[in-house]
C-alpha cells in the first residue's frame, strides 16, 4: 500500500499577513521646512518659496508645530518617543520632487514601539480567542517626512505632465504598523480607529479622498502554523475604507491561489484597480528601492526633552477607546452606537452637548438609537446630507425625537419630517424646525379616531367576521387601515384602544 | 519601509549586485546613471568609471580603518535642531517660481509625459 507523505495540497488552509503605512498629513498652517501655506485647493505652485522649489542655497527650518504633532500621535498610540531622532535624504527622481530627494526620517524616527488596540470599537467582535482582551496591533514606528507634490498626467494624447508644487513639503506622519494583522476586517478597523486618534487629536483631518490620509498595505500569506512569512507584497493606490478592504481580499485571494498550485510569489508593487476590483504589478520602470538614504547635513538631530513630551502628554484629550468606554458605561450605550458616534469628534461632541451637562441616560439612549436607526437611514436614502450635517442638527434632532418619543409625532409623521428636512435645500437645523412645524400634531381627537374606526369596519365585514371568529392577528390590519384614514396622523395607542373596544365590545 | 543598505556607500559599491566582486565598473556606472536618470555616451561611461573605481578605492581604503570604537559623527557639532514657529511666510508666487521653467500651463510646470 503506498502511503502518500504529503497532504492534498487543497486541504492546506492558509491564513494572511498584513502591515499598514499610513501617510497623515499633519494639520499645520504652513509646510514642514518652510513658511508657505498648507491649504488645500489653491492655483498651481500659488504656495512655493525657495526651500519647497529646492532652489540652491535655501536651507530648511523644521516647524516646531509638526514635531508637536508627531509626538502627540506617537503619545496617543503607546509609543516611546525619542530623545534624538534624524532627517534623512531619500534620494529618487521624479518631477514632482525637486529637491531630487525627500526629506525623511530612516534609522532613527521620532516614534517607535506603540501600539493600537482594536476590537472593542466595533461592529466587528475581534478578540484575542483565549484571553478576550482586545486584539492589540503593534505600531513599528511613526515618523516626519515631506510631502511630494502632484503631478497632474495629460490626457486625450497630451504627450506631457503638469507639476503643481503646492503640495510639496508639505508636513506628513508615517505610521507602521507591525504585520499583525490577518484580514481586511482587521485591518479596515484599525484604519478606522487611527484615523478617529488622529482627527480626535486635531493632527490631521483624516479625508481620505483628498489624501489627507493615506495607507499602503504589504500583504503576504502562508500556511497556517508556519512561522516564516510569506514573500510579500505591497498594493497602494486604495483611496477608500472600502477599496483597502476589498483590494486586500483580492490579493489574499490571488497570493492563496498562487501557492496552492505551487507557484512563488514575486515581491513586487502593485496597484489597485478600483474599476476591475484587482491589484495589477507596477510597472517596474516606476519602481524605485533603491534610494541611498544618507543624514540630511542640513538638518542637525532633533532632541526632544522629556519635559517637552511629558507637557504635551498633558493635552492629549479623551481618545475614542475612552469615549466609547464611557458612553457605554455611563450612558448605557450599545459597543456598535458608541462606535458609530465616535468615529468623529465633531459628531460625539455635538451629541454630548446636546444632552446638557448631566445627561439622563434613557434620553441619552433614545437619541443614540434615534440616530442610528432612523436618522441613519435617512442618510443613507438621501445622500445630500452628511453625518456633519446631522452634528450640526443634534438640538433639533433631540427635540423631535423627544416629541416621537413622547407620542406627538407617529412613525409616518416621523418619516415625513425628515424626509422634508433632508431634501431641503436649507440648512439642516432650520429645515427639521420647518418640517415639524409643518408635520401638525397626532388625531387624539376621540371622536375622528372613532369616525374612522366605523368606517373601516363597515367596509371590511370579512376581516371583521375573522376576527370576531378568533383570529385576533387581524387587529393589526385593522390598524394599518385605520391609520390609513387618519393620513398616519392617528395616535397609535388611541387607535388601538377604540379599535379592541369597537371590536371586543 | 527601510531598506537595508542605509548609507548610500554601500547601494553604490553593491547596487543590484549579488555580491561585491560581481559588480564590474561598467554595471556600477550603468546602476549610477540609471538612478540618476542620465544617459552616457560609451566615452562618458568609460571616464567616469575610472573616476568611480578611483573614488570607490579611496573609501576602500577608508574602510579598512576599524571604527567600531568610534561615534559616528554626521554633523559638525550636535547642539540640536533650531525649529521655527507655525507662522506663514511670502512665497515667490506661480508666475516668479515658473519663470525659469521650459514650459507652463495654468502655473504648472509642463513636463514631459511622465506614465504612460
């Protein structure tokens, strides 16, 4: 009998390993080694001087504010900052760098050895299994570095490129993450949370469709229980939460496929392709690893005293693991509505000052979940209004659903409310003001709700004789119908309560 | 991501070479000036790989020198950085900073094409 010592190779499961670079831009006014503004949007080259041109002889002067800024990141994400960190020279051509090299940090960064914790935030339930402490992701480093400017390809058989240097030199954190994440899941909400620190620390404005924030991801796979990593691979060009999901599905699935038929992985860069839904290999022209970092010998070391971190540790402010904790403790908030209500300052905010100084936590749960059910769903039907106009609505938001809540309003009265207000082309505070004006009060005029009542009765004698045989579900048809006649207007507990005694009686 | 050859010695004397000796002067020159982006006339090649070889030898030679004592010193003098304040400063505007440039288009540099 012949014993085969290998295992079919289609029994062998594979698991993913992922690490993440995320490019922050930093919130400053004007770029990291020179006075020019950062705004995003100006003319062409409207914000260059010497320095961010690379003109000979212009010396760069580190902005006191982004090293501000990168410690602060490094401090809310557990790193060690270091006392003494170095600018490197990057060294690589392209039009939109015209120094010839990027300024950067190599061997020596501002930030190493921190950490993310993921898990709790979320929607998702990702825990270590044994211990069900949440999955902690290791943070290699953070570290400063200048932005490239744009560079804008001709199209429709324009054989040349526009250089825009507006952008260049302007202030960006690195953040590295160690390659312990396993799926898009994880790595998506990892993103998310780095994103809510840094937007919660007021360092960067996190839009990831200006590129504000950016993210790389190296994405390797390999048997499951094997130690040794996988040949990687590195996908950029996902300027979504979505696309960075669906890309490293995509190249999980292709590197799987690759090695269950035997084949290597080549190390390369690739692209995703939003439209085809896959990476493709960059071209190897414009590849470049080869960029002979040496120390900027125009930029002395930068030390940072402790003193200097241990005052900016003291302005760190509530972080959104802290805020979600304390909304769900105090306010007895669910991890998923917590989660949604974090993920931007401006929204928690606006939801905590809407609730006065001493929230109540049964009205404090009313809205959140008003929020997230009906509002969300507002949203997401009528795409002209953001969760930023819902921030700005929150009072007014408060006070209709206290009156839902109350009774005042029905669900269909609800519905039109906001409804209205979201197509409305006025802001969303007047607009909501406007429509409940406009939404009346609910019928708890006893007699129109009997009027009505009669009515539907005398024009549904099957149904009537149903339920009068036993089949009491159909009191909910019944309802429906009475309320139809009411316009939605009727008070539900009135209705109910003619309807069972008209009926029962 | 870091590579591992951090001084730039090192990705000039072993560039994409398996090892050291396999690098000729030719390959070297050739690595050189492709990261350069620089194209050399066969005579343009052939003198700066002897002014290459010569420079390489030189640091060779320096390299011999057991430094493993010794603090590696960068800058002349380690007082730390000088920073400045978060405060706007004039720029030289699109119309001076282009002044110079072959061609421009709506402020931006044209160049040629670069994908595709």
């Amino acid at each position: 009998m012949l014993v085969t010592a290998l295992p079919a190779p289609t029994t062998v499961a594979y698991e993913a390993v992922i690490g993440l670079e995320v490019h922050a831009q930093l919130r400053t006014r004007t770029k990291i080694f020179c006075g020019c503004p950062t705004d995003f949007g100006a003319a062409a080259n409207a914000h260059v001087c010497p320095v961010c041109l690379g003109l000979p002889g212009a010396l760069p002067v580190l902005n006191a504010e982004a090293v501000q800024m990168a410690v602060r990141a490094g401090l809310a994400t557990g790193c060690e900052v270091q006392a003494r960190s170095v600018f490197a020279r990057k060294n690589y051509f392209y039009p939109d760098l015209p120094k010839g090299y990027q300024i950067s940090q190599a061997d020596q960064p501002v930030c190493v050895a921190g950490h993310l914790d993921i898990g709790d935030a979320c929607r998702l339930d990702i825990n270590d299994g044994a211990s069900g402490a949440p999955r902690r992701i290791g943070i290699t480093r953070i570290h400063l570095e200048e932005d490239a400017g744009k560079s804008v390809h001709g199209e429709g058989g324009v054989h040349a490129s526009f250089i825009n240097l507006n952008r260049a030199g302007v202030p960006l954190i690195e953040i590295v993450s160690e390659p312990d994440l396993r799926t898009s899941e994880e790595a998506v909400t990892y993103l998310r949370e780095l994103r809510a620190i840094l937007v919660y620390l007021g360092v960067c404005d996190g839009n990831l469709d200006q590129g504000s924030f950016r993210c790389d991801a190296n994405v390797s796979v390999r048997p499951v229980g094997q130690q040794r990593l996988g040949t990687r691979c590195e996908i950029k060009n996902m300027n979504s939460f979505r696309s960075v999901r669906d890309a490293i599905d995509y190249e999980i699935a292709r590197q799987t496929a690759l090695c269950r038929v035997g084949e290597r992985i080549a190390q390369q860069t690739r692209l995703w392709n939003q439209e085809l839904a896959r990476t493709e290999p960059m071209r190897s022209k414009e590849e470049s690893h080869d960029y002979r970092y040496f120390p900027d010998p125009d930029l002395l070391p930068l030390r940072i005293d402790e003193a200097v971190f241990r005052a900016l540790a003291a302005t760190l402010p509530e972080l959104p693991a802290q805020k979600r904790t304390r909304l769900q403790r105090d306010l007895g908030l669910s991890a998923a509505v917590a989660a949604t209500l974090c993920e931007e300052p401006q929204r928690v905010d606006r939801f905590e000052a809407a609730l006065g100084t001493n929230p109540d936590p049964k009205q404090a749960s009313a809205l959140a979940h008003f929020l997230m059910a009906q509002v969300a769903g507002a949203l997401n039907r009528m795409e002209q209004r953001s969760w930023d106009d819902v921030a700005a609505a929150m009072p007014e938001l408060l006070t209709l659903c206290e009156r839902w809540r109350s009774g005042g309003l029905s669900n269909k009265m609800l519905a039109e409310v906001l409804q209205q207000a979201f197509l409305s082309e006025n802001p969303l505070p007047d607009a909501l003001l406007a429509a409940m004006a406009q939404a009346g009060s609910v019928v708890r005029d006893e007699g129109a709700v009997q009027a009505a009542v009669d009515q539907v009765l005398a024009a549904h004698p099957k149904e009537l004789q149903r339920y009068r045989g036993g089949q009491t579900q159909a009191l909910g048809f019944f309802i429906g119908q009475v309320m139809r006649r009411l316009a939605g207007k009727g008070d539900a507990a009135l209705v109910t309560d003619v309807l069972k005694r008209r009926l029962d009686g | 991501m870091i590579p591992m050859e951090y001084l730039s010695i090192d990705s000039v004397l072993h560039g994409p070479f398996q090892a050291p000796s396999q690098a000729s002067t030719a390959d070297r020159v050739a690595h050189v000036a492709r990261l350069a982006r620089i194209e050399l006339r066969p005579e343009e090649a052939a003198m700066l790989g002897h002014d290459l070889d010569r420079i390489l030898a030189y640091v060779e030679e320096l390299r011999a020198v057991d430094t493993d004592a010794v603090e590696p010193m960068i800058h002349a003098g380690d007082r730390g950085l000088v920073l400045r304040q978060d405060v706007e400063r004039d720029g030289l505007g699109a119309a001076m900073a282009t002044a110079g440039a072959p061609a421009t288009e709506g402020g931006a540099f044209v160049v040629p094409r670069v994908i595709g």
